[in-house]
C-alpha cells in the first residue's frame, strides 16, 4: 500500500513528505479552491507541487469538459513537468480523452469511479491509475469497502500491457474517512490510499500510542527531577 495525501496545500504535502512514506499527491478542483488559488496560478500552482514531490506522480486534474477540451489541456498540464498525471473524470469525453492522451504517453488517472464496469472500461482507454471512491457510497449507507473489493478484484483479473506507457493499471482508493478505509484497501490489495491530512494523521495517531508516549516522559520526567 502506498500513501499518497489528497490535497492541493503546500504546507501539507510537505508536511506529510517529511515523515518519509509520501508516494504521491492528487489534487481536483475542490482542493486547489480550498488555498484560495485564482484560475491563473493553476498550471503554476500545479508546477510548485510537482516540483516539491520531484518523481512522484502528482495529479492534476483537466477542469474541461469536452474530449478535446481535455486533451488540450491534459497535454498542456502534462508538459508541466514529467511527474504530473493528468485526471479526468469517468464519462465518455473522459474515455476518449483518456484513450487519446495515454496513446501519447501521458499518464492518466480516472476518477469518480464508483463501479467495476466504469473500471474496466477506464483501464482498457489506458488509464494509468484507476480511482474508485469509497467514503462517498458510506454517505448514503452503502458498503464502499466491498464496492471497492469488486474493482480491484476485476482489475487484477487481467494483464493491462500495452494499454498504457508502463504497461500496468494502479488502483487509488480515493474518497477516503477513517483509518479503517486504508485498513481494509490494504487488505483487498489495492495499490494506494490517497488521504486528506486529517485523516492520515489519523492513520499515524493512537489513542494507546497518544498514551505511551505521555507515560514515557512523565517517567523522564521523574527521573530528571531526581537530579
């Protein structure tokens, strides 16, 4: 399982960066509006993030919303820098986007997926990695973990080579809540979680952790008054 943070702060990517486990970074439009960002920092904005996770994949995602709107614009942001990934949404400007752009080398991730049929088509148009949420079925009281279970149990069924540059599929449980999330797409295999800093401090933190550590400089500290 590999960590990515879902985010489009600075300070927080490099924070989670600084613990040594970060192995990428995805962004959308709803986190690039959280910094406050203005439509003409985008693409620079985007650049900055690459250039902090220099040779992990960071993805920035086409705001277009015709097939060749997308395309223009995925290749654009893929000229950025070589670690950016281009993200496009499930739908069939999406597909032919995502078809057209990996024939050209570009990685690209789909997302909002939310069935194994959206999956299978993404990953045959030569998507890079394949995003299905899951925090999101949990908001109308459905089971994402065995949404989830479906997708990456159909991908791993097949061989993807040819389909795209590196000749593999990687599956990003997105939409991530808890920790338990991560848990459970570790245990199904998916490839990363990608998780907003809140919860990935979550994942880091313990309450018997949070404890031990307490108890340990409480004993230090006897100690050093013992001095």
């Amino acid at each position: 399982m590999k960590f990515f943070i879902d985010t489009a702060n600075l300070d927080e990517i490099a924070e989670a960066k600084s613990w040594g486990c970060l192995a990428g970074v995805t962004t959308n439009p709803s986190l690039y509006a959280k910094t406050g960002g203005k439509l003409a920092d985008f693409e620079p904005h985007m650049l900055k993030i690459a250039e902090l996770c220099e040779g992990l994949p960071v993805s920035a995602e086409s705001t277009a919303t015709t097939a060749e709107g997308m395309i223009e614009e995925g290749k654009r942001l893929a000229a950025l820098a070589p670690n950016i990934v281009v993200k496009l949404p499930v739908c069939e400007a999406g597909l032919a986007a995502c078809r057209a752009l990996a024939d050209a080398g570009v990685r690209v991730n789909m997302t909002l997926v939310f069935s194994p049929t959206q999956a299978l088509m993404a990953a045959s148009a030569g998507a890079r990695y394949i995003s299905p949420f899951v925090g999101r079925f949990d908001d109308i009281a459905e089971d994402g973990i065995s949404q989830l279970d479906n997708v990456v149990t159909c991908i791993k069924n097949y061989d993807w080579t040819g389909k795209n540059v590196d000749d593999t599929v990687e599956i990003i449980t997105a939409s991530v809540r808890t920790p338990n999330h991560v848990t459970q797409a570790a245990l199904l295999g998916a490839d990363i979680a990608t998780v907003p800093m809140a919860a990935l401090k979550k994942c880091l933190h313990h309450p018997l952790t949070d404890q031990g550590l307490a108890s340990f400089e409480a004993d230090w500290q006897k100690v050093v008054s013992a001095q």
